[in-house]
C-alpha cells in the first residue's frame, strides 16, 4: 500500500503521543491536553499515513516569508529507511516557499540523518530551558 502524505488530517493527542514514542521523539506524551496544544498551534502538520494508521508526521512552525522551524519530524521505527522522513521534509519545504529557511533542532540519535539529505549543522543557536 503506497504511503500517503496529508496536510492538516485531524490527529488526535495519543495517536500522535504514540507515534512520538515509538521514534522515540521526547516530548510531553504523558500529558495529553499539552500534545493536543501542540497540535491545535502548529501552523502547519504533515502526516504520512499506512492506510489509517499515523507511520510519520512533520511539524512545522513558520511565518511563510522568511523562516520555517521544523519543530517535530518523527517517522515509525517499522517504516524508517524508506525515504518517508525526507519527503516529509521535501514536502514541507515546498509549502514554505523558496524564500523560507528550514530550521531544526535535532534528537541527539538523529545527528548523523540530516548531513545525509542535505540540512547543514549551525552553531549560532541559544536556548532557555522549559521551566515544566
């Protein structure tokens, strides 16, 4: 069954917590009504689905004119190696415009994934930490 990529499909908060998990992607999903606010402020979501079931998901928090941070790229461990990360990117981009920046922090077991599709390593980044 071909994978299909659909830009804003209704997710719900666990489907989404599951996937996270099973990338092993950190974020909060023990707690459900903060994915949900998660989902419910993201400018842009691109799921890739197996059928029914949620297999990838790029998240993307932009202004459509200069910047685009891919907030959350996650792909299902079965499906991983077949190039769904990367047209979730290439997807994404598209969307964003030629004028818009792709940004990203990346998990520390994915360090070696971007250099391979072309993303560049920064070192100009700051942060301060959450407080919850």
């Amino acid at each position: 069954m071909p994978i299909d990529y659909l830009w804003h499909r209704p997710v719900a908060a666990a489907e989404l917590a599951a996937l996270y998990d099973r990338a092993a992607l950190r974020r909060p999903t023990n707690d459900l009504p903060r994915m949900q606010k998660l989902i419910d402020h993201s400018p842009l979501l691109l799921s890739a689905c197996d059928g029914d079931r949620l297999i990838g998901v790029a998240r993307t928090l932009t202004d459509f004119a200069h910047l685009a941070y891919l907030a959350d790229l996650a792909v299902d461990p079965d499906f991983q190696g077949q190039g769904i990360g990367k047209e979730l990117i290439r997807l994404t981009r598209e969307r964003c415009g030629p004028e818009c920046m792709l940004l990203l922090l990346s998990a520390p077991g994915a360090m070696t994934y971007y250099p391979h599709i072309g993303f560049s390593r920064v070192e100009n980044a700051w942060s301060l930490p959450r407080e919850m």
